[in-house]
C-alpha cells in the first residue's frame, strides 16, 4: 500500500477568543492587522496544533506545510468612505484627498485586506516553510485546502501540514456585497440563519500515517480520496447533474471505495441558484437511500470554514458504530460552481 494521509489535530473556533492573549498568535505586532475572521482562524489553528502535539516532533521546517481557504473580508469601508467624503461632488481634488487619507485611513488599509496574510502570519508562528497555498473558492475553498495538503503529503513533499479554512462576513457592508451575488443573506447582528451567512474557522493537522502511528498520535481519521468538477449553474440542471454524478464517481474511484461502503454524504447544501437540486439528485441517482447530513441549516453558511468545520463534526463523533463502514463524503461548493469532494474513512478505534 502507498502512503496514507491521517488527521491528527482538530480545531474548531465560532467566534474570536475572549482575550487578546488566549490562544492567540504570539506575534503581538500582527495584532492589529489581523480581521475578525483571522482572529477566529489563529485561535482555531492553535487548538489544531495544540491538539495533534506535532510541535513536539523534530521535523525540518521545510517538511511542514500550509494550506488555507477563505473569501476573507475587506477591511473597513468606513475608512474608504470617509477619505471620498473629500471629493463627493465629482471633482478630484489631490491635495484635499491626500489630506483625508491621511486623517481617516490606516497605513495598513491594504495589508489588512490581503486574503493571503495570515498564510504568513500562521506560517511564522509554527516554524512552516514547506509547500503552501491560499484558496479563494468561497465555499469549495477549505475543502481544496485540505486536498491540497493532502496530495502534498503523498507525494512526500511535506510529513505533515496545517489545513485551516475561515471567513467571517456579518456586518451590514460585507452582507450587502454577497446579496449582490444573489446570494440570500439573513444576518441581524451575530445571529445566523439558515440560508445565511456564518463566521467560524477550522484547522486540521494532516500527517503522514506512518509518521503519526510512530510517535502514537491520536488519529481521527484519514482522508483516503478527492476529486473536483465544475458547474454552470445558469445551464441546465440534467447537464450539472450529469457532471456532478461523474465528479463523484471520480473522487471514489481515487479513495479505491465502491458505492455500497458509503456510510453517509455531508452534502454541501448551498441554498444559492439551483446547486442544492442538482446535489441532491446527483446523490439519489448514485447513492439511492443513503443517510445525509446538512449542517447549513443549523449554523448557516460559514463559506472558507465551512469544510472543515463540518469535516470534524463528522470525525468527533462520540457514538461510532464498530460494525458499519467509517467511510464518508464530504461535498462543497462555490459560488462559482466549483465542487470539491473528499473521501474520508473515521477512525472506529
């Protein structure tokens, strides 16, 4: 058998931490650049890290990687809108707008909307200066971030890496631009909805198998197959269904499962066009009367950390039936039509 790709560290954060100094970063100059939605990833990835004790093992620097998916949100827009204020009626007046920049915005407006900062920032903080990426896919992009540290670990290109996923999109000026998109957004304050938008992050240790057994880590489970295809939601539904059949079928194969192994589908659920009928035929044409998950309808739709939190709900389950297969599918999709799947196989033991 090939090398295996195990999940040793979960970490899983809702809302940013109480304090500036839990389980925060311990670059303290970062503090400042850092959005909500980045606070809430660095605390996730701590508790990852923390969780799976790979910190403890002497691995080269250049073995550890780092992978991230996120639809990051911008920074202020009242700093933007204040510094316009200055040329409101048309005519652009330099000296008056170089004033008003430098009274109303940051130096750092543009590193703080930088969706590939805290790449570095986690980077810095856990000694990674292997192989690493930063998925912008909305919602397939915490699912590509784990498949990408997943197919970095089987070509031995890295022995373990962190796979995070955040996004955090509640107030009114980052509501409005998903309605644009037709997206349904009903978010009143931190409340979620169930068509709505969420915030949260979550981070995964992924490891070599052998590597994980030979130190005696805590293995959760593996992911053991992936596959991506892409559709035209403004096509017709049979041909989405068509090719979403055929994606999935594909992500099989590569796990080497039969249909018949399936325990269950976390479906991706995305209320947004005509996704959520094309998923769901394409499942009930492949899979019959197999038992799906939705957890969009319970903690909206967290986008960038969606994957990943909804992956270790699935894997910290505390009831794990010995005599039925641990092999599940997790699907997720974008905006933009992208749907990325994982195969997984929970570890019973």
């Amino acid at each position: 058998m090939g090398k295996r790709v195990a999940i040793t560290g979960l970490g899983v954060s809702l809302k940013p931490a109480p304090s500036e100094n839990e389980k925060a970063f311990k670059n303290r100059k970062i503090k400042k650049l850092l959005s909500r939605g980045e606070k809430i990833f660095c605390r996730s990835a701590v508790d990852a890290v923390l969780d799976s004790g790979i910190l403890e093992t002497d691995t080269a620097n250049e073995k550890r990687g780092i992978f991230l998916g996120t639809t990051k949100e911008s920074s202020s827009r009242t700093e933007l809108l204040n510094v316009l204020k200055s040329i409101y009626d048309g005519e652009i007046r330099h000296k008056e707008f170089a004033e008003a920049v430098a009274e109303n915005m940051s130096p750092l407006f543009v590193i703080k909307s930088l969706p590939n900062a805290c790449l570095h920032y986690a980077a810095e903080e856990f000694g990674i200066r292997g192989s690493n990426s930063l998925f912008i896919t909305n919602g397939a992009a915490g699912s590509q971030a784990i498949a990408a540290a997943y197919h970095t670990i089987l070509r031995g290109d890295c022995i373990w890496c962190l796979a995070g996923g955040f996004d955090s999109h509640l107030d009114d000026e980052e509501a409005y631009n998903f309605k644009q998109y037709g997206f349904k957004v009903d978010t009143i304050g931190e409340e979620k909805s169930s068509e709505g938008l969420g915030e949260g992050a979550g981070t995964f240790i992924l490891e070599d198998y052998d590597h994980a057994v030979s130190r005696m880590a805590k293995i959760y489970g593996e992911i053991i197959g992936h596959g991506e295809t892409f559709l035209d939601l403004d096509q017709e539904e049979t041909e989405n269904i068509r090719v979403l059949k055929k994606g999935i079928c594909k992500s099989l194969a590569s796990a080497h499962e039969d249909v018949t192994n399936v325990a269950f589908i976390h479906a991706d659920g995305l209320t947004y066009k005509n996704y959520n009928v094309i998923e769901e035929a394409a499942i009930k044409d492949i899979f019959h009367d197999i038992p799906q998950i939705n957890s969009k309808n319970q903690i909206g739709n967290l986008l960038g950390a969606a994957p990943m939190v909804e992956i270790a709900e699935d894997l910290s389950g505390k009831e794990i039936d010995q005599n039925r297969s641990q092999v599940f599918m997790k699907l997720s999709a974008g905006f933009g039509g992208e749907v990325s799947i994982i195969v997984l196989r929970r570890n019973g033991l």
